[in-house]
C-alpha cells in the first residue's frame, strides 16, 4: 500500500499538484522521515525526486522501470532512515547510495524474471570496494574543503547545479541572469575547483 501512495505524490509532483513541499528543508524532510510523518514521502519525492532519477537513470533506461523505482527508494529511506548518520557522511551522498543499490537490485531482480541470470557485466557493483570508500571520503573531503574557500554566490551556484541538479534555465531565470551569463560562470567555476583539487572538479 505505501508503494501504492509513493507512485501517486510521485505523479502529482511530476504534475506539479504538490502542496507546501517548498517549504520544507533539509533538516525537516530528515525529522519527518524519523518521525515516519506521512508528509516526509511528498517532500522528499518534492526536493529530491531529481536527484534519484538522476542516479537510476543510467541503470534502469526504461521510463517505467525508473518510476517504479523511484517508488521502492522512497519506501526503502522510510524505513533504513534511522542508519543515516550525519557523522559518517552528508545526506546527499547517503540518499545517492541507498538509490544506487535499489536500482541495481531492481536490475538484478527484473533480469531474473526475465530469465536471464545475470545483468550486463558492465553494470556496477552495488557495494563499492574498500578502496573505493577510502577514495571517496578523501574526495568528499577535499571538495568540501574547497568548497569552503568559494564566495557564498558560487558555492551557491555548485550546489544549485550539481548537488539538486537544477536545469541551467531555472538557475538563469531564479538568479535574473542570462542562461549565457550562468554557464560562464560554472566553467570559470569548475576550472577554479579543478585547480583546487589538482585536476579534479565535479563534472
């Protein structure tokens, strides 16, 4: 049943039917979920609905398949919330995560009833290596750190862009800047993060 009311706020935020969730912040949606406030699905769907189609999407090319998926990670946060632990990591790096094993669950689970024994070899792991953890928390670090040292304006803009995943356009039209204007200023951005972490920047 709960799968059920994921797929209709799912629809209704993809229809723009959703009410209030504007809002609700970070740190509400979180409570929420703790809570298991019914409210905590629509808005989390609301704020980061984006972010989980843009993780499932290059597992699960079918539109259906992602829709239902999205369904399963909404249920799936409800009921892990409480393992989501700010000291060992951010919130959108855990929510990336908890998407990322759905959908290569869902992968593995639709490639079985479809009689095939495995997904292509291509596909990811669902848990990264050791090594890979170590990589990625020195990476999240350093970007962090270097995000710090950023203007508030163009930490602003990172986070507009690469973190909630917002088109160019709204950034553009919500900033009163030119869409020319604002990819300007992420190139000069990301040429800035690149030198900052030694050739590195978020893509």
């Amino acid at each position: 049943m709960r799968g059920i009311c994921c797929w209709l706020v799912y629809n209704n935020i993809a229809e723009g039917r959703a009410r209030g969730g504007d809002a609700v912040k970070q740190p509400e949606i979180i409570e929420l979920l703790r809570r298991h406030d019914e409210r905590a699905m629509e808005a989390l769907l609301l704020h980061y609905g984006p972010l989980m189609r843009y993780v499932i999407a290059p597992i699960l090319p079918d539109a259906h398949d992602q829709a239902d998926c999205v369904s399963e990670v909404t249920v799936r946060v409800w009921e892990k919330i409480d393992q989501f632990d700010p000291g060992r990591g951010s919130w959108n790096a855990w929510l990336t995560a908890v998407t990322r094993n759905t959908a290569l669950n869902y992968a593995r689970k639709n490639a079985h009833h479809s009689g095939l024994d495995e997904i292509p070899p291509d596909t990811p792991s669902p848990e990264p290596t050791p090594e890979e953890i170590v990589l990625q928390k020195e990476r999240q670090a350093a970007l962090h750190s270097a995000l710090e040292k950023l203007s508030p304006k163009d930490r602003t803009l990172f986070y507009r862009k690469y973190y909630y995943l917002q088109p160019t356009a709204q950034i553009a039209s919500e900033l009163g800047l030119t869409e020319r204007a604002v990819e300007g200023r992420l190139y000069r951005l990301k040429r800035r993060l690149r030198k900052m972490l030694g050739g590195e920047a978020h893509e």
